[in-house]
C-alpha cells in the first residue's frame, strides 16, 4: 500500500466525479420528483435535514449556456 | 521575518508581521486574503485578485441570504487605509472561543458538516460555489455551527467540485468511523489536518459498511479511484462538462449520506455518574446550591468547566454568565452535553472534548496553524468539581503541579476535594499501589494556599468531599 502519495488526493476526485455524474444525476432526478410529491401532501419537508434549496433560474439558464461554450471549445 | 521600515502593510505577501498586525492561523495559504490580528481584533483582508467574486458575493444575495440564516458570519467593511494592497478590509463578528474539529463530539461535526452541504446549496442556487470544505471553516458561535472563511466563494462553474474530495476527508470519513467503529476516531483529525485520507478510512472501516450505497460511492469507490490515480497517474487535468444536475445531485446524496450517519453514545461510567450512590441524592442539590453561591460572589463574565461531565455545573454558570466552555475527555460526555445545549438552544455554552492530562497542542506548518488549547483566551472562572482526584491518584499529578496549573488559568478558582476514603476515590485505588501519603486536605490547602487565597470553604452534605472558592494571589 502507498503510504505517502507523490499526488495529492484531490487529483483522483476530479475524474471520479464525472465518472457518478450520470448516478448523481439520476439521484438528484428521484429525489426531485420525491420532493414535489410530498410537498403536495405536507407543506414541512419530510426529511429532518435542511431544506435542498432549487437551483435559480439564471444558473439553470447558465448551465444550457456553458454546455454549449464548451461543446463550441 | 523582515520588519517593514513603511509604516503601511503590504499583504501582497505571506509575511505581513509589522507594528501590531500579523497573518494569523492558516491563512497564509489563501490567495484571495488573509486574516490579521490587529490589537485583539481579528480582520479580513480582501486581496485585489478576489474583488470580482467578493462583489458578486454580495450583489448575487448570496450573503444576505446566508448571514440572515445564521450559517456565514456576518461582517461590516471597514475603512483601514494603513493595510496597503488590499481590496477591502473586513470585520467579522468576533468568535469568543475558537474550537477545532478534533475537539468536537460526533454531533459537532455532523453539524458542521450539515451546515457545509447547506451552505454549498445556497451558494448554488445565488450562482456562486464553495472552494473549499475544510472543518476548520467551520466555527461554533452561539453554539452553532457557522462559516467564517468569507472568501470561500467563486463563481459556479459547470466542472467537478473542486471540494468534493476534501469534503469526504474532513467530515464523511471521520463521522462514518465514529459511527461505524468508534467514536475516539474523530482523533484521526488531529494529525490528518487534511482530513482523514479515503484509503485509510476504507481500511478501518467493516467491511458491512460497504452495504451501504453512500458510503460505498463517496468512500469506498472514491477511495479506490484516488489509490488508483496514485498507481497510474492521470493526464494533466482538461475542464470537464459537470451537469448542473449532477452537481446538485452529489450534493444531495452527499447529505443523505451524513444524516444516514448516526452515533448512540453508550452508557459509560462518566455519562451516568451523578446517578451514583455517593454522588446522587442531597449532594448534588446541596453542591448546586454551594456553586451557585459562588458564582453569585464572582459573577464572571466567562467560565471554563474541567471535567465538566455532561454539563449540569455548566449549565448553572451559563444562567448568569455570558460564556461557558465545558471540558470533558469522555466522548459520550460532550455528546450528551451537546444533544442537550442543541435542544435547549442554549448559545451561552460550548461542550468540547478535551483530555487535560493531553490537551490541544499548536499543530501545522511551524506550529503556527492551530492554537494549543493555553493560546487561546482565558476565562474569568475555572469550575475544577470532581476533577483533582483523578489528576492526582489516576495521573500521579501531584498537587502543588495542579495548583500551577489552575493559577494560569484564571482569577478564580471553585474546586473540589475528594478524599482518598470517599467512595468514587477508592475505586481508583483498586488496582493501584496507595504511594498518596501526600494527598490529604491539609496538604491540598497548602499547595493551592501557595497560588490561591482560600475566599470559602463548604462540605458537601451526605459526603466529606469539600468545596472551594479560591482567589488567584497577586504575585
């Protein structure tokens, strides 16, 4: 085992997280739906965590934009 | 370290010590700003090259949004012509007592870790993204968990969170081996100041705790994706496309996986003490009333509580004064006394681990990073109940080394005395030698008598334990 890494641990999390991006996405998408579906029943938010707060419209607005910058790049 | 002959600051380096101002902490690694000390005041300084993010922090509303909520300190931008270079110069609300993540119970850092998350969503949802998850942002001020690092912040950007890594180190990793293993594992971030690394938390861990998925993604597999890069490492870095989506799910699924976490604090001998025989009926009323006679005649602004247990003295300080610390070594001591300070929402009082035979030392780069416990301010008050028999029969501390120790401490001093013959004492001479001829109540007012005048002097009822009110000597 190597004890005393020459690169520091954050280069392996770079490339790991674009590896579960399609797992994140998928996970984000259930639980919105899980979301809306109890907040038509209960106004409090089921679980005891704080509240997952909606991107705004301007950084989903971004996000359509800075996918095609980078497709033109 | 050159003294600067200009009267102005520079702090377009890392070696600002001039007149009275100097780079405190660990913030000499952050480009976009330091923090300063100036005459018991600490500052932000913002540096020109993080003016964008800084006016965007602002005009986006993600401060307001954040400070209002209790989760960023909030600060006031001074005027302060004489810190040269700088952007702007910030004062932040003062934090009373600076605490570090391996001085928290498991619910400490869980919080802190939950307040992270939080904050990261907000961040989020104003356009704006957290560079950096470190436990050390963290503070707790009113006993809350809240972020001081104000320059946390950048523009979102659609690639992977630069965080994401450091997150896992500094909270995931450490919380899921307190849950899993043991709760003395938060220990790990005292010499992990980068956070426990994945690989070793991997190996300490059970092998059920693979079972579950947010673990087994976050931890394990993240763990096995770093040994890998180590083995065979990768081509140098190219911006990704991160879905917004994706991000906001690692995020999420990153806070399902703490609050997944849980930690039972077991029944140990020190969470059920004052149930005791000797120590339950009258005598605890009988000493709550002595204590609080005490505190009445001092009225201190600020206590520390040694061996506070789970806090009951604590809590009697922190009706009068304004802010109490509670010591304990036991883990499940300071999370009882959390639990209960978090439910009460008491904001006068900080339970924190601490074994005073092997307190905080200063750590980091020339041991400057981290304050030792003694480096940071004092109380006005030391409530020492129930303590000095355990430093002197359990650790051999002998008493005069004791006294020295209280006396720098602070003015006043309210400690018990627990004779060898009295019940609790006698369990710790069990499987020990009796070597304590030196340990009786006359040579204990005599070594304190050396650095303290003796102000009160009450026995407790139903025990032949006694209860001093000691005034440090002028020297």
């Amino acid at each position: 085992m190597r004890l005393l890494g020459y690169i520091d641990p954050g280069a392996g999390s770079y490339g790991y997280q674009l590896l579960i991006a399609g797992v994140t996405g998928v996970f984000f998408f259930f639980s919105s739906i899980k979301r809306k579906f109890f907040s038509l029943f209960n106004k409090a938010e089921p679980s005891a965590g704080l509240k997952d707060t909606p991107p705004s419209k301007n950084a989903l607005a971004r996000e359509s934009k800075d996918q095609s910058a980078v497709q033109r790049n | 370290m050159p003294w600067l002959a200009s009267p102005k600051t520079r702090v377009l380096s890392n070696e600002i010590e001039t007149g009275r101002m100097k780079v405190v902490g660990a913030s000499f690694r952050d480009p976009s700003g330091c923090v300063i000390e100036d005459e018991g005041e600490f500052l932000r300084v913002v540096r020109p090259a993080y003016a964008e993010d800084y006016r965007f922090l602002v005009k986006s509303g993600l401060y307001q949004a954040l400070s209002a909520q209790g989760l960023l300190i909030p600060h006031e931008e001074i005027e302060r012509p004489d810190v040269e270079g700088a952007f702007k110069v910030l004062r932040p609300r003062q934090v009373p007592f600076i605490s570090y993540p391996y001085e928290w119970c498991f619910s400490q850092l869980r919080d802190a870790a939950l307040a992270t998350l939080a904050i990261q969503k907000a961040a989020m949802a104003h356009g704006m993204c957290l560079k950096d998850a470190s436990a050390f942002n963290i503070q707790f001020v009113e006993g809350r968990p809240m972020m001081i690092d104000t320059l946390s912040f950048e523009r979102l950007r659609l690639r992977p969170w630069a965080a994401y890594g450091q997150f896992c180190r500094h909270f995931l990793a450490p919380l899921a081996l307190m849950s899993w293993r043991d709760a003395r594992l938060g220990q790990l971030l005292r010499t992990q100041l980068d956070g426990v690394p994945l690989p070793l938390a991997a190996t300490l861990l059970p092998w059920r705790a693979r079972l579950d998925p947010w673990l087994l993604m976050h931890l394990f597999l993240h763990a096995a994706s770093e040994t890998r890069v180590a083995r065979i490492p990768p081509k140098p870095i190219q911006p990704r496309n991160f879905p917004l989506r994706s991000f906001l799910g690692l995020t999420s699924s990153l806070e399902s996986a703490i609050q997944k976490l849980q930690w039972q604090p077991p029944k140990t001998d020190w969470a059920g003490y004052y149930q005791g025989t000797v120590t339950g009926g009258r005598y605890v009323e009988h000493k709550q009333q002595i204590v609080a006679g005490f505190l009445k005649t001092v009225q201190p602004r600020t206590v520390w509580d040694l061996g506070a247990n789970t806090g009951l003295f604590s809590r009697l300080a922190a009706q009068s004064a304004e802010g109490v610390l509670s010591f304990d070594a036991d883990p499940a001591c300071v999370e009882l006394n959390y639990l209960e300070t978090r439910r009460a929402r008491q904001t006068r009082l900080l339970p924190l681990l601490m074994d005073l035979t092997n307190p905080s030392p200063a750590l980091g780069w020339d041991h400057r990073e981290r304050m030792s416990w003694l480096e940071r301010p004092k109380p006005d008050m030391v409530l020492a109940l129930g303590l000095a028999h355990h430093l002197a029969i359990a650790n051999n501390v002998p008493l005069d080394r004791m006294a020295d120790f209280c006396a720098r401490l602070g003015p006043w001093l309210a400690v018990e005395f627990v004779p060898k013959h009295d019940a609790n004492a006698r369990k710790l001479l069990h499987a020990r030698e009796d070597i304590f001829d030196r340990y009786t109540r006359e040579d204990f007012e005599q070594a304190f008598g050396r650095r303290f005048t003796i102000q009160d002097s009450r026995t407790v009822q139903d025990s032949e334990r006694q209860l001093y009110l000691m005034r440090l000597r002028e020297s």
